[in-house]
C-alpha cells in the first residue's frame, strides 16, 4: 500500500467505456512522488489516503476489466491538535 495527500482532482471529459464512472484525483505520495488514482470513496483535496495498486486495483471492479491502475482504498484518519483546558 501507498500511503500519499490528495492534492488535486483530473477532470477528464472524455474517457474509454471501459473506465468507470467516477473521480480520479492527483495524490502526492509521502516519497514526493504523483500519481493519479481512482476514488471510489469521495475523498477531497487535502485528505490523507492508502492506495493500492496494480492487479489488486483493477480487481475491485467485478464484472468487468476496468483499465485502472492506483485504487484509494481507504482514508486516513487524523489526529486534530486539541487546545488544553486550563
């Protein structure tokens, strides 16, 4: 697993059939290197996010041969500073 930021969306108008209907966002990774990845989840920009990819990815989609490679598979929850109660 990839563990990355989300740090835009891709707007696509136009795509082959055989990719689902759906968002694809540009993540950073924490190496500092980019990829695009399918959200199937709804994620927003800013939001920290697990990625998989490769065969597991392309495999969600059952029923069909969908040509993704980068799947976000879950959202990191974080911690939020918390100011101290005097």
């Amino acid at each position: 697993m990839i563990k990355g930021r989300v740090i835009g969306k891709i707007w696509s108008s136009r795509r082959v059939d055989s990719v689902p209907g759906g968002a694809l966002l540009e993540v950073e990774t924490d190496g500092g290197g980019h990829l695009v990845a399918y959200d199937p989840l709804g994620c927003n920009t800013g939001e920290a996010v697990l990625i998989t990819q490769g065969s597991v990815a392309a495999a969600y989609f059952t029923g069909k041969t969908a040509p993704i490679d980068a799947l976000i598979i879950g959202s990191i929850d974080e911690e939020t500073p918390t100011k101290s109660r005097k």
